[in-house]
C-alpha cells in the first residue's frame, strides 16, 4: 500500500536498519534525506581501510596508502561473506605472471622490478576491491568518496592553478604529483567523471542529486581546460555512446546541450579554437602548429621497432624507455624529441613493448571480459530497473573514455585502471544479485493464492 506524500514518515523510517531495506522504500516513497546516501551502509575494518585508501590514493594528501591496504587486506577474513577470487583477479595474475616472464628476460631487471612491483600492488587493491564492494549501499559509498577526494583536491586544485596562472603547462591545466601532465590529468579525470554521472541517475534528494549534476560538469571542464586532444574525442566518443542509451533521447540530448553550453561558456577561445582546429584542419601541420602530434607519430613508430625486436616477451614491464633510447639513438631520421628516453604516449603500444604480443593479449582480455559483464547485466538489468541499467552503462561508458584516452597515454601500470575494472565488475555481479532476488520473488508471489505477478518493470533497490 503506498504511503500519501503528504503524510509525515513513521519514526522507523528515520533510522533504517543496515540492511538497506527500508531506505530503499523511503527513497521511492520520496522521503529521502539530503544525507540518506550515506546511511545503509554495512562498516567493516577492511571497508573503512579501502576508503581510505582511495583518499590518500586520488588526493595525494594523506599518504598512508600502503598502511590503509595492509590493513584493508588483513581485514577480509573477517568479512561477513566469503572470500571471492572472480576472472578479474585471475586475469590480472596470469598477466602479473607473465610479467615475470618478461623480467627475467630482460636487460633491464632493475626498472622492471620496480614496475613489477607497482602492478602486483595495483593486483592487491584490485582483490581487496572485488571483496569490499558486497551490496549497492558500499558501491555508492565508494563513489561518492571517490568523486569527492577528487572534487576537492585535483578537480578544485587544476582549475584554480589554471584560472590563476598559478602553474599550467603553456596554459594547459594541471595538477600535483601523478597529474602533472595534462594528458594525464584528462584521462584520470573520466574516473570520476563515471562516478559523478552514477550518481546523478541516484535516487534521493534534490540538492544532492543537483550537487552530482554540478560534479559532471567540473568533470567536463576540467578535460577541455587540460586541451587534450586525445581526452577531448574520447569525451565526445562517450557522450554519443552515452545518448545512444538514452530511453528519451531528446530530453537527453538537450541535456547536453546545455550542460555542454554551460562548460563552453567558461572556456576561453583559445582553448576551442584548438579543438576547432583539430576538426577543421586539412594537415596535420594546420591542426598541431606546435608539433606534439608530429613527434608523437615519429616516437609511435620507433615502439612498432622496439616491438619487433622482442615480439613475444617484450623488453620488461617498464623497460620500454630504456628501450626507445637505445633504438633512437644517432638517428638522423628523427625528430629531437623522439631521441633519448621516451614514454610512448599509447598504452597498448608501450604494453605491446614491454610485454610483448602475448602480454598486451592478456591485458585486453582482462580489460574485454569485464565490459562484456557489465554490458551483459546492464541489458538483463534493463528488464526489471532501467533506471539502475543506465547507471551502470555510465560507468561501462565513462571506461571506454579512459580507455579511448589511453590511446594517447600510459595507464597500464596505474592503479585507478584495476580499481575501476573491479567496480565493473562488481556492479555487474550485484546487477546479476538483484536479477536472481527478483526471479525468487516472483516465484513466491506467483505460488501464493490469488497473488498476481511482478510487474515487468520494479525497483530491486
């Protein structure tokens, strides 16, 4: 029986209890809290460690990641569930395996045992995430720490730095430590950007779904002011993916439209003047005056050269600008900046030297299975809560960006990716949960005299 809005909420409601169950018939029956987001959630030792994990690894502020995962990792066996070690964790430790393959081949087993190193850390995270992210209270928990450690530390810092003058890259946007390259920065920032559009699509009050809102369009606006080429056709590869998903589509492309006019109003002309010019542009040298693209093309072919010299194992996990030095060295035929140490600037190339065929094989099966989950219990999802469907193509959508960023650069060892292919999967194998919780409902509601079925469309929230 549905409750008259105008009538006040029963005293139960203002505590619900930590199953969640009771908070999800407030949030339908309109009388969610501006800070009932938060409540729901199942703490733990092992929750709490990760979160602030994601703090210290986002903000860059409180450095005591590496204590917060130990104590997330020890932590798990006391979790009220059992341990889980899904494909995701399994793919990523063949593909860790492998790199030790590549370790011992190479020349260079000092740099690749410190990058070897950085990614069995991200495979740990990667574990601990699969295990923390039980229920869809904890999902959105870690969404909103996520999106907010980035809001107020790299979103806030890299606009004020860039509306100042304060510190920019020939007037690009930038920030402290890993996102002090602007290709970097741009890409990193399609993470919290899918959090932010997750959270939009949210149940609850006005002002906290008008502040996930607000946080897209930050998200935006920090990406066009970082003037990443790249980053900036990845958005708009995202964006149509996204509309493309849209039930209303109309209302979804005026959306844009004017969340899009809203961002533009604020960028400077020079900024879209580089974008129109990429579009615009009958040579390359008309849309890069400044050359990058050029010498990005020369370094992208010195990596197909390091990729022949060892096209199975690759030089190492790491080793690939040791690598680039010793190919480019005395080259006539180069332009300056392709000579010496350099990073490829392409994810699947630099993986593709370092760690060969085989190992750029793994990595994209990983990545591929986990999309392909998602995009599978989104569709099914579709079925019985469209509205949590179109979340979770967000944040499959928001991963293509980065992905489609990577082309451009290196991400392969950073542990924003394995964070994020485990929230993918996670809200794929809840998605699945709430699909299986409402077959039994309708099972025992259709064996009950008189009962009549589920509707085809319910809320499994």
């Amino acid at each position: 029986m549905q409750r008259s809005l105008s009538q006040p909420l029963p005293a139960d409601f203002r505590r619900p209890p930590m199953g969640g169950r009771r908070l999800a018939e407030r949030v339908r029956d309109g009388g969610m809290g501006l800070f009932d987001w938060f409540r729901g959630v199942r703490w733990s030792v092992s929750f709490v460690a990760f979160l602030v994990y994601i703090f210290s690894l986002v903000t860059m502020r409180l450095m005591v990641g590496t204590e917060a995962m130990v104590v997330a990792l020890l932590g798990l066996p006391f979790e009220k569930h059992k341990l889980k070690f899904p494909q995701p964790a399994v793919l990523l430790t063949i593909f860790v395996l492998w790199c030790v393959v590549g370790y011992m081949m190479s020349p260079f087993q000092g740099v690749v045992a410190t990058s070897l190193e950085q990614l069995t850390k991200a495979g740990i995270i990667m574990f601990v995430a699969l295990n923390v992210l039980s229920d869809w209270n904890r999902f959105r928990m870690f969404l909103l720490v996520f999106l907010g450690s980035f809001l107020f530390y790299p979103g806030r810092g890299s606009i004020l730095f860039w509306a100042t003058g304060a510190y920019t890259v020939f007037g690009r946007a930038i920030w402290l430590y890993i996102y002090e390259n602007p290709n970097d920065l741009a890409g990193l920032t399609f993470l919290p950007l899918a959090c932010a559009l997750y959270m939009m699509g949210e149940r609850g009050h006005k002002l906290a779904r008008l502040g996930a809102v607000a946080s897209v369009g930050v998200c935006a606006f920090v990406i066009v002011i970082t003037q990443s080429r790249g980053a900036m056709l990845a958005l708009i590869g995202m964006g149509l993916l996204s509309l493309a998903n849209q039930r209303k589509k109309l209302r979804a492309i005026a959306a844009v439209l004017f969340l899009g006019g809203i961002v533009a109003m604020f960028t400077p002309d020079d900024i879209m003047n580089r974008f129109i010019g990429l579009v615009e542009a009958d040579s390359i040298e008309e849309a890069d005056p400044e050359n990058s693209a050029i010498g990005r093309w020369t370094i992208w072919k010195v990596s197909i050269e390091v990729f022949a010299g060892r096209p199975v194992t690759g030089w190492g996990l790491g080793a690939y600008p040791l690598q680039h030095s010793r190919v480019s060295r005395g080259r006539q035929d180069l332009l300056p900046g392709a000579r010496g140490a350099r990073d490829t600037h392409s994810t699947y190339l630099r993986l593709l030297g370092e760690t060969g065929i085989v190992g750029l094989s793994l990595f994209l099966g990983l990545v591929g299975s986990v999309m392909l989950r998602i995009s599978r219990a989104a569709k099914r999802l579709r079925r019985i809560d469209p509205e949590r469907a179109l979340q979770l193509r967000y944040l499959r959508n928001a991963m293509v960006g980065f992905l489609m960023a990577g082309v451009f650069a290196s991400y392969e060892e950073l542990a924003f990716l394995y964070v994020h292919l485990a929230v993918l999967w996670s809200g794929a194998v809840l998605a699945e949960r709430s699909l299986a919780q409402a077959r039994v409902e309708s099972r025992q509601r259709l064996a009950t005299p008189g009962a009549t079925p589920l509707p085809r469309v319910a809320s499994v929230r």
